[in-house]
C-alpha cells in the first residue's frame, strides 16, 4: 500500500505514504484518522521520506481537504518528514499554501525523521488554538 497509518503510544498518527500515491490514497487514510482519533487536535508525522514530491496539483488538492476539514483539523500540529531538496521545497509550498489559505493547521518540515518526531512530542497542541507557528 502506498498510504499507510497508524497511531504510536503518544497518539500521533504517523501517516506514511511511498511512491506512487494518489490524492485518493491520501485523501482516505486522511479521512480514517480523523474518524479513529475523537479527541482533537491531532499531531501527524507526514512520513514522505520514500515518496516522490507532489506536484502543484496535489499540494492544492490537500490544501482543498485542510479547508473543507479545517474544524475538525483545527489547531492540529503536522510534522512532514522528507528526504531531499525537491521534496523540501513542495513540502515547504503546502506549508506556504496553508498559511495563505488560513488553514488552522501548525506545520514545519523536517529533513531527518527523528527530529520531526521529537518536535510533535513537544508540542501541545491544545496549545496551537489554530494558530501557526512562526
């Protein structure tokens, strides 16, 4: 399966997705976490590590989910791990795309996994409130 996900025991969902993947693929395994975690707000780990980088057209089909789920998805936190300067820079264009579309999601990218995970685990997202981190 190229978009997988599981919860590990501090309830963040890690959302790994391997290339190919299709907006569908994400889309659903998006939809199975908001349905299987009630308390909110969430903290994701994005594991992009093995996936190519989206191109424009799928970074604003996410951004269209963000906002058509944004009070469900409010003052989650989103950590997105990848490997590489192309995978950076799209990562860093829906991180952009969000904050302009006013997306109350908290995101930040990371080029070494262990370091997005430590980051999630420190922060609260009752917190975030839907703000965005600076």
């Amino acid at each position: 399966m190229p978009v997988t996900w599981a919860f590990d025991p501090d309830g963040i969902a890690i959302l790994t997705l391997v290339r190919p993947y299709t907006f569908h693929e994400w889309r659903h395994a998006m939809d199975e976490i908001l349905a299987a975690r009630s308390a909110r707000p969430l903290r994701v780990l994005s594991d992009r590590r093995a996936a190519e980088p989206p191109d424009t057209t799928l970074v604003e089909e996410m951004i269209g989910y963000f906002r058509a789920h944004a009070g469900r998805l409010s003052g989650s936190v989103v950590a997105i791990a990848v490997s590489g300067d192309a995978s950076f820079g799209m990562a860093r264009m829906l991180e952009i795309r969000a904050e302009v579309a006013h997306v109350p999601i908290m995101m930040k990218i990371f080029l070494h996994y262990d370091d997005a995970l430590r980051w999630l685990r420190s922060v609260d997202p009752s917190q975030v409130s839907g703000e965005r981190e600076r």
